[in-house]
C-alpha cells in the first residue's frame, strides 16, 4: 500500500508539473537595436521583472540588433501574432497611420519637458490607432535630442543641397526634401555600412545612435539642433495580451510602468554624456549656426502645418492639447 501511495503521489506531482509546463508562454521580443543601447537594456530589464514576477508562467526573451527581426518588419510581426511583443520607432510608421508622425516633427517639442507634454497629448491617439490594428501600448521611451551628423560643415541649409541624407520615415525624408537633399531609406543596423560606403552623407539622430554606431569614424560634425525627442515604443498583440490571465496582465502592466519611468529617466541622464562621448572621439560638436537653426525653424512650421492638413482633426487635437499644456 505504501508503494502504491508513493506511485500515485509521484504520478499526481508529474501531473502537476506537466500541467506548469503547458500554462507557462514563452514570448519573443524583438529589438532593433543594439543590446548595449539604453533602450535595449530597458527593455530585458522589462522583459525580466516579467519573467520573475510570475514565476516563469511567462517568460520574455528580447532579441536585439534586428537579429529575430529587422527594424521594419517589428510592427507587422506583432500586429500578425508572429511575434507577441515588440519594439518600434513611433515615428517609423508614419504610412500606417499620421497620428504616429507627431514627435518627429521638428522643433515641435525640443526638450525632455515637452516631449512628456507631446507624448500625454498624443498618447490617445497612438492608443486608439493601435486599438484598430488588434495592438496596445506597453510604454514608451523618448531618444535624446535630435542632431545633425555630417560629413562635411554646415552653416545653413543650403550647404546640405544635394547631400545624401540617411532617413527612417516620411517626416525625415520630407525633412531633406525641404533643405534640398536626398533621402534615402536606412534602417539603424545598416547605418555604419551606409556611411562607410558613402550611402549616406548625413542624418538627423541622437548622440546615442552616434554613439552606439561609432559615427565618428566616417562623419566629422554633430551639430546639437535639438531638433524633436522621438520616441520608442513596446507594443503587444492584443490577443496575445488579452490570452493572459488577469493577475499575469497586472504583472505586465505594472512592469511597463516601470520600465516607461526608468527609461525616460536614463534618456534624460545619458544625453549629455553620449555628445560628450562623440567629441572625446574628436568628433566637431557644435551648437547651430543662427542661420541653420532659422532654416530649421521654417522647415519646422512647414512640417507641422502639412502634418497636420493629413492627420486631420485627430492630428490638430493633439497639437491643441499639447499647446495648452
């Protein structure tokens, strides 16, 4: 009898360990960039305090660099259920919807104060238009103010005339249209390459990216034109979520708070040090020319006016509601 205790109890904790085992999800979250970026390291901070909280139940695996899937091919990956969860450059999917364009239209919101108002603003907005696409927001974390990698000085921007300039939406390709250069696609990963073979010339970026792609052995100058703070955001499939039970949602939920926090803070830290870090390099970081700045400005009120003729009364809500804050 007590042999046969022992075999039934063996066989009910089997059971029982078996039946863990098929509740427990595994979940790949691709990544763009690098694992050393800021907003990688953020994001395996998530994706770990999820792991842990819920006991392995569910287990987030990031996958930076591009390595499960390209920049470009994150959003859809998500929206299809290939992958539950992602990361993505809000700015970057300008073609899906005008709303996500908004924190790259230039010097609309130029420091981390009025990036938050821009983000609370438009924050409904993004919400609704992922709501539509069977997604929902995590959270979302801005880059450190925009500059101008060049390979050559640049007074004003007729100097960029003709100049093969590296862009990652419609609004930075519209941005060198209007200064007189020419666009062209490139996607983070691909940006060393790019500059290397002469690709590209120049782009509008933060002093990470600089940083983490070691611009300064093919470009000399970053000029610190602020120009808008863009922002990443973590998405997840809504069946996917909504497939979760409730307390593992609470656990994901409370997790992105953090993360969304803790992100904003570290953008905010590192963005004097990377441009720093650019001119240890010997990089030539400077602040813009009055003339540049004016240019940049012009372009600026261009952009947002055109902005918001296609996004609408959805897009001109969001720039009421970011005004009045």
């Amino acid at each position: 009898m007590t042999t046969k205790r022992s075999i039934a109890a063996a066989t009910a904790i089997s059971a029982l360990m078996l039946a863990a085992s098929a509740q427990a999800e595994k979940w790949d979250m691709p990544l763009a960039y690098s694992a050393t970026n800021y907003h990688s390291e953020n994001a395996a901070s998530f994706a770990a305090a999820v792991t842990s909280a819920t006991g392995g139940e569910l287990e987030i695996v990031t996958h930076p660099g591009g390595s499960l899937y390209k920049g470009d091919e994150i959003f859809r990956a998500v929206r299809t259920g290939q992958a539950p969860i992602g990361e993505r450059l809000i700015s970057a999917l300008g073609n899906e919807d005008p709303v996500f364009e908004v924190d790259a239209l230039p010097f609309l919101a130029t420091s981390f104060e009025d990036a938050r108002k821009l983000y609370e603003a438009s924050k409904p907005a993004i919400e609704q238009s992922l709501d539509e696409k069977g997604m929902m927001l995590l959270y979302a974390v801005p880059w450190p103010p925009q500059g101008l990698y060049a390979v050559k000085a640049v007074g004003s921007a007729a100097d960029m005339q003709g100049v093969k300039f590296r862009a990652y939406n419609a609004a930075t390709s519209r941005l060198a249209e209007l200064m007189g250069a020419v666009p062209t696609k490139i996607e983070a990963a691909e940006l060393s390459q790019a500059f290397a073979t002469g690709v590209a010339e120049s782009m509008i970026s933060s002093g990470a990216t600089g940083y983490d792609q070691k611009m300064w052995e093919h470009v000399d100058y970053w000029y610190d034109v602020q120009a808008w703070l863009p922002k990443n955001m973590v998405i997840v499939n809504k069946a996917a979520f909504e497939g979760l039970d409730e307390a593992t949602r609470d656990i994901v939920r409370d997790a992105a708070a953090t993360a969304e926090e803790a992100g904003w803070a570290k953008a905010e830290e590192l963005a004097n040090w990377y441009k720093e870090q650019l001119a240890a390099q010997g990089m030539n970081v400077e602040a813009p020319s009055d003339a540049l700045r004016a240019d940049f400005m012009k372009i600026g009120e261009t952009m947002t006016s055109e902005w918001v003729e296609k996004a609408g009364e959805a897009g001109q809500a969001v720039i009421d509601a970011y005004r009045a804050n």
